[in-house]
C-alpha cells in the first residue's frame, strides 16, 4: 500500500517478544511449579499463534488473481485478522475474565512473587519494543493524521491488529505488575484478582475495536479518505478531463480496484478518446502503485466524431 507501514516488520517483532516472553514465563514455571505462570506460558504461545496467523494472511493475500477470484486474494488478510481479533476477544479477554473471578472466589496468596515480578518487568521490555516498532510503521502511514484517526481510517488490517495487540499487551503488563506490587506490599491477595479482572476487561475492549475496524473492511471499504482525494485530484489535473461525475474506490488487501466516470473535453475522435483514457490509466497505476484494476467510463462533448 503506497505510504504504508511495513506491516511484515511490525509482526515479525510482536512474534519475537511473544516467543521471548513465552520462554520467560515458561522457565518461571518451571522454577516455581506455578500452574498459574504456566497457564501464562500458554497464553503467551497463543499469541504467537496469532502473528503466525497474521503471516499466513499476507502470504495468502499475495495470491495472484485466477478465474475464481479475478479481483486476487487481497482480502484474504481481512479473515485472518479478524479471526485473530476473536481469538483476542476469547483466549484473551474471556480467559483472563475466568481466572479473575476465580482469585476472586478463591484468593491465594502469591508465592515467590519476585519471580513474577521479574518476568513481568521482562515482558514490559520486550513488549515494549515490539511496541516502537509498531508505531515507526503507523507513523508511516499516519499521514499527518492522529493515531485514532488513523486507526478508524486505515486499511491495513494486519497493522491495526498488531498495533491493538500490542497496546493490549503492553498495558496489561502494567496492570499485572502493579497488582503483584500491591499484593505483597499490602498482604491482600485481591490485588492481584483485581489486575486480572482489568486484564480481561482491557484485552475484550481492545478486541472489540479491532474486529469493529477490521469487518468494516471484510465488508468491503473504499481507500482511504485522503488517498481518495489525492486520486480524485490528479484526475482532474488532466488537461482533457471537465469533471468527475463519480470515483468508486474498494481497497483489496495491499491493492485497489478503481472505477471513475468523468466528462471530457477536447477530444474529437474515438482513437483520440481510446488514447487518452489508456494515458490516464496508465499515468494513475503509476502515481497510485496500490491500484490493481481500473475502470474508466468517459462522457465526451462534442460527442465523438467518425473514425
């Protein structure tokens, strides 16, 4: 997508800190016999399930066009990342909502918490740079615009998912830490129900304006607003076109389809007119690198001479 972020990048480091955070969680369980740090372990390998999910949706969303799907597979993204947004909503929030109550119900009190302290301290680490990685191809995609408009507006879909997940992550990593931190200073072991409780209710939130964002565009969404006047634009620069009646954008993944229907001017015969609308073709694939497919409608006055 032209000025978009690497959205590859963004989940090759979120895989990295899940995995790295995984074997973290998993040697403290070991060391501890925790079942809980090892219900964590778990979760931290779901999510590296998740970005493995995310890979799999680009690989699939390069697919060249077939008969079958004369439009490509660029939309395949769309399904993978909503399935991910479920998977955060279910494995994530329900999961964490669960053991919340459980502690509620049946609280403990933590045993060799440094152990957990520690881990989570790491977790914030990797999370947060998997966090700034993120954000570098956000801001490139940005566009002069707010990391909430950008998130309502944007159609990379595998972005909007990392950049959700990891904001989830990373912020639930604080509650966590400082629900350990008020477990031992004050002896009450329902700090640490309550943090998993804000967990659970932070990770739901998240997934439900992800999926919201992401079925927007599994339904089918035009370009970007800005893109669309940017192409709307050079369109109309062009010295034989009088106006444009309709532009019809629908973004496919990394590429778009656009249809255009303008009146023209200046053009006499029907060469001249086949001409000029394979020039203009050609000259907005090239500015616009994300357009795939365009349809180009001409109304012309004086209506077109004989050949």
């Amino acid at each position: 997508m032209a000025g978009g972020g690497d959205s590859k990048r963004a989940i090759i480091f979120a895989l990295g800190a899940n995995f790295a955070i995984a074997v973290a969680k998993g040697v403290a369980a070991f060391v501890t016999g925790s079942t809980a740090m090892l219900a964590e372990t778990v979760h931290s390998l779901a999510d590296c399930g998740n970005q493995l999910l995310l890979l799999l949706g680009l690989r699939k969303s390069a697919l060249p066009p077939t008969d079958e799907y004369p439009l490509g597979h660029g939309k395949e993204i769309y399904f993978w990342s909503f399935l991910v947004a479920v998977m955060l909503f279910t494995v994530g929030g329900i999961y964490s909502l669960y053991e919340g109550i459980h502690k509620l119900q049946n609280p403990e009190p933590l045993r060799q918490w440094w152990w957990a302290a520690g881990v989570l301290v790491f977790a914030i680490i990797a999370e947060s740079i998997s966090m700034r990685a993120c954000l570098q191809e956000v801001t490139k995609s940005r566009n002069g615009r707010s990391i909430y408009r950008w998130f309502r507006e944007s159609r990379q879909a595998e972005l909007v998912v990392i950049f959700g997940e990891d904001l989830a992550a990373l912020l639930g990593l604080i509650f966590a830490l400082f629900a350990v931190l008020m477990s031992v200073f004050t002896g009450n072991p329902i700090w640490d129900a309550i943090g998993t409780l804000m967990i659970g209710v932070l990770l739901i939130v998240v997934a439900v304006f992800v999926a919201r964002e992401v079925k927007a565009m599994l339904i089918g969404q035009s370009l970007e607003p800005y893109r669309q006047a940017e192409i709307r634009a050079f369109i109309e620069k062009q010295p034989s076109i009088k106006h444009v009646i309709s532009l019809i954008t629908l973004q496919l993944g990394n590429e778009a389809m656009v249809s255009v229907q303008v009146e023209m001017q200046g053009l006499q015969t029907a060469q001249e007119l086949t001409d000029e609308i394979n020039r203009i073709e050609r000259a907005m694939k090239t500015q616009f690198g994300e357009i795939r497919f365009s349809f180009f409608e001409p109304e012309i006055r004086p209506a077109v001479g004989p050949n």
